[in-house]
C-alpha cells in the first residue's frame, strides 16, 4: 500500500502515532531517503503540532482523520523529494530557526564554519562590530553573528527583493531587526562603507553540475546556486569588490565548493587581497576562505588565526 495511504489509511481504524512513523519511515527508506526515520518523526510532530521530542510519550496516541490526511499530504511531499525544511517551512541553523520561502537557500550545516570562523575573529563581545553579508538569503549568516555579538550592528544585501523580505523576518524573529537593515542590490556595489567582518556566501555550482544535484537542491533557487560555468562567476565579481570594503583589522569570511580552495585564494589574491587562513568544515573540506586587506605582517597580530596563509 503506498504510504499515503497506509499513513492516512482506511477511515474508521485507529492509527496511533508511532504506526504512522512507522509506516513513513518504511516508505522513505524504500525511496532511498537518506534519514528515514528522523523525517518520518519531523513531518509526524508537524503534522502533530508538537516537538519532535514529544514523540515518545505520544507513540500510543491515536491520529485524528484529519491529521493523518495532513501526514499523508506532507509524506507525498517528502516522496517528491521536497526537503523536511522546506516543508516545515524553516530549518534551525547555528541558533536560530530562520523561515525559508522559494526565494531563499535553505542554510547548509557547513555554512555554520562561516559563523564560527568570524566568532573568533570578534573576540570582543562588547564591541561594535560592523558586519557586512553579501547574498544574505535568509540572513542566516548576519543573524547568527549579530544574535551572539549584542553590540554589532550589520548590513545584508541580497540582489532578490524576495529574499531580502525573509532575511528582515528572521532578523525580527532572533530579535536583532534594530541592529540589523537589509537591502537589495548587487554584492557591495552601492557601498561607501566599510566593515569589521564581511561574510558571503556566493552561488558556487558550476553549471554542468546543477542538473546533477540530489533532487532536493532544486528546491532552492538557481541565483542561489548558479556559479556560472565553472562555479567560480560569483568569486570573480566579489574579490575585487572585497579590499574596498574592509576596514583596519577586517576581515572577510567566504565560503567555498568543494575543490574551490586554490582558484578562488588566487582570485582574491589577484585582487589584492591577503589570504590569511582557510577552515575546514566537520567534514574536513575546506569551506571557509579568510581574507584581510593588510600587509601580512599587520595583519597577522590583528587577526590571530592559527591556520597558516595558503
Ligand atoms: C548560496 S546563497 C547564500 C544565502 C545565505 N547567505 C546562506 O548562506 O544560507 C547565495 C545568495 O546570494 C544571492 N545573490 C546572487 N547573486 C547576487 C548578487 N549579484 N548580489 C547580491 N546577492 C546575490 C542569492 O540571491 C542568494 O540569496
């Protein structure tokens, strides 16, 4: 029985909670879902209307009809390859849970590095960092520096209107809309400013590998994933565009595609910029690019990273 039905099954017998889970997690996994058994429980406490954790207590609990129709829909759409957060319509990153719409990328774990990256960096907790994010999103990456620096104060810029919009909700939601102004534009092009920390993330899939993605990845949208043919388009417009925008002491935290390390510290570098360090993400790629605008020997007493310059 496919699982829309087995979940919402039959009117008039009982289906408590842990079947449903159950029966969604034997239908995702015979999709060939990664995590079974951990959407099944995130769509069923949704659907639900409870924590996840709730779960346990509530696995003898009998569904009412309309809860199993609305697990059946949400199981439907799983199956479809919609990711949980986009159904849920938010995912929890660093944390914050941010609200996701089509407009936005949903925020990758990895892109956390960034967050920890220029923590470290602002070491001063009770100075007034000025933060810049290029290609804000969600505003994932502002949110998060701004909500654990109490003093600093930032800029997201997002060339998508629509995006810009969720950013300045999420920014409201984490309680640092006062700190924070959200605007649309091209990278840092309408700037005069400059800042402590800039963070980007850029489009950085190489067009022949777009159609290659899990299906998932086409639920975010293109301009948040397209890098031009060889990824490194949004790399090339940023990095001479990057020196203007650091103040003394700055720096900025770009993330990277896997392999994009050397191209991309050469861009920089070709821009003047002085590539101070690269982290690796909790699967030891390289993934966060440290970049600063000063002589190495300044810098280096500045800045303080461990990481040798590439
Ligand atoms: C990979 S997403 C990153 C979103 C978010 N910062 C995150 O890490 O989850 C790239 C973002 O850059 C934006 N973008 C693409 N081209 C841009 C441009 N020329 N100027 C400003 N933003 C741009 C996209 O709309 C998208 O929101």
């Amino acid at each position: 029985m496919p699982m829309a039905e087995a979940a919402a099954s039959a009117a008039g017998a009982t289906i408590a909670v842990a079947d449903a889970i159950a029966a969604a997690q034997r239908a995702f996994a015979a999709a060939g879902l990664p995590t079974p058994r951990l959407d099944a429980e995130l769509l069923i406490a949704h659907a639900r209307g409870c924590a996840r954790a709730e779960l346990a207590w509530r696995r003898r609990e009998p569904l009412a009809a309309e809860t199993r129709t609305a697990i059946a829909a949400l199981v439907e759409r799983r199956l479809r390859r919609e990711p949980v957060a986009r159904i849920l319509g938010s995912r929890d990153f660093w944390a914050h849970r941010f609200a996701l719409s089509p407009a936005v990328l949903d925020p990758r774990p990895e892109t956390e590095t960034l967050v920890e990256a220029a923590l470290a960096h602002m070491t001063d907790a009770g100075r007034s960092y000025r933060i810049l994010d290029l290609g804000t999103g969600s505003g994932a990456l502002l949110v998060s520096l701004l909500a654990e620096r109490p003093r600093a104060t930032g800029v997201g810029i997002d060339i998508e209107a629509a995006a810009v919009a969720i950013a300045a909700a999420n920014a409201a939601a984490a309680g640092v809309a006062p700190r924070a102004r959200f605007v649309v534009g091209d990278w840092g092009a309408a700037l005069a400013a400059r800042f402590d920390v800039v963070v980007c993330n850029p489009p950085y899939v190489a067009q022949p590998d777009l159609d290659r993605l899990a299906p998932e990845v086409g639920y975010d949208p293109r301009r948040a994933l397209d890098g031009g043919c060889d990824g490194l388009d949004g790399y090339r417009q940023l990095a001479p565009a990057t020196p203007a925008l650091l103040a003394r002491g700055a720096a900025a935290f770009v993330e990277l595609g896997f392999g994009q390390r050397d191209a991309v510290a050469a861009l920089f570098a070709a821009a003047g910029a002085r590539v101070v360090a690269v982290h690796a993400d909790l699967a030891g790629i390289d993934r966060c690019l440290v970049v600063g605008a000063e002589t190495p020997r300044k810098a280096k007493k500045r800045i303080g990273f461990g990481a040798p310059p590439v």
